[in-house]
C-alpha cells in the first residue's frame, strides 16, 4: 500500500497527517516564507529562493511575492513564463506550466480533492488531479483552476473565471464555469 507520501505522489487517496508530508509541508512553508522576503531589487536572491522552493524553473521565470504552495517541488514553471503577485499554487500534485506563460494577481491553481461522501471525508482522506496549462497561456487575475484540468496553449481564460474543466488551445474562455466564448 505504501506511505501516506507514495499514495500522494501516486495519485490515489492519501491521509495527509504523515511525518513525511508534514515536513515537506513546512519545507515549503519555510523556502516560500524566504522567497515571499526577499526584496525587490534583490533579483538574484529571489530566483535563488524560487529555485529551491519549485521543482522546475524555466530560464527569464518571474514570479513576483507572494506566492503560497502545498509542497513546491510538484510546480513546474516553463521558460519566460510571467507569474503576477498573490498566486495560489497548491501542488499535491503535479503542476505544469508550459513556455510564456502570463499569469494574472491573485491566480489559484488548485490541485487538492476531497471526498463528497461524508465519512471518508471526516476521516481525513483526500487525493489531487494534476493541472496542466499549455505554452503562451494568458490567465486573467482572480482565475480560479480546479483539479485535472489542462487548459491549452495560446488560450486566454478572462479575469475571475472558474476553470472545472479542460480548455482546448487557441480559444477564449470565461465565466463560472469558465466556457469557450470564441476561437483565437
């Protein structure tokens, strides 16, 4: 069955109350801690920070503080990808994030699920579904991504949208629910 981590890491149903996972917890709790410090002019400082903290970071990567994740070593940020302050990133699993990409203040990329089903849920169980965004993405502030879902490249969701579903590439979408308002 493995640890509460390899169930995690595996995509199933995991018990986050683990050794394991609560010090990779504060692991990232500390490195983002560092990062979201660090000052404006001290570039080199914060990529350093960044570096540590995320699994991947892509060449010319900006991500501007603050920024909250889960772990931070399942983020990865492909290269001249623009990440605007007050990102949520909760990476109990994977999240990708292709080439130049723009992404908005104030973005969450949500990975975490629960149960719907009471009791599992009382008892602490929970799983994730890893986000996928396509290269040259733009993410209007405020966009919310739920669990599982791939946006595709070029596709530009607007300011305060839902993601709950997959969006093919080259489109335009918004709303709650976000949907396809036109083809780019």
């Amino acid at each position: 069955m493995g640890s509460q981590k390899e169930r995690m890491l595996a995509g199933e149903p995991y018990i986050a109350d683990d050794p394991d996972l609560a010090a990779d917890a504060l692991r990232g709790a500390r490195l983002a801690e560092r990062f979201n410090a660090t000052g404006a002019a001290d570039r080199a400082v914060r990529l350093a920070a960044l570096t540590e903290l995320l699994g991947e970071v892509g060449e010319g990567v900006e991500v501007r503080p603050p920024l909250q994740v889960d772990y931070g070593y399942q983020i990865s940020i492909g290269p001249r990808t623009f990440v605007n302050c007050g990102a949520v990133m909760l990476d109990v699993a994977r999240i990708t994030i292709g080439a130049d990409v723009q992404i908005g203040p104030n973005v969450q990329l949500l990975t975490p699920t629960h149960p719907v089903d009471p009791e599992p849920r009382r008892q602490k169980w929970e799983a994730a579904k890893p986000i996928t965004i396509g290269d040259n993405v733009w993410l209007g502030g405020g966009v919310i991504v739920c669990p599982g879902v791939t946006i595709g490249e070029n596709t530009v969701v607007g300011a305060g949208a839902v993601v709950t579903r997959d969006l093919p590439p080259n489109v335009v979408a918004m709303g709650n629910p976000a949907r396809v308002s036109r083809t780019i």
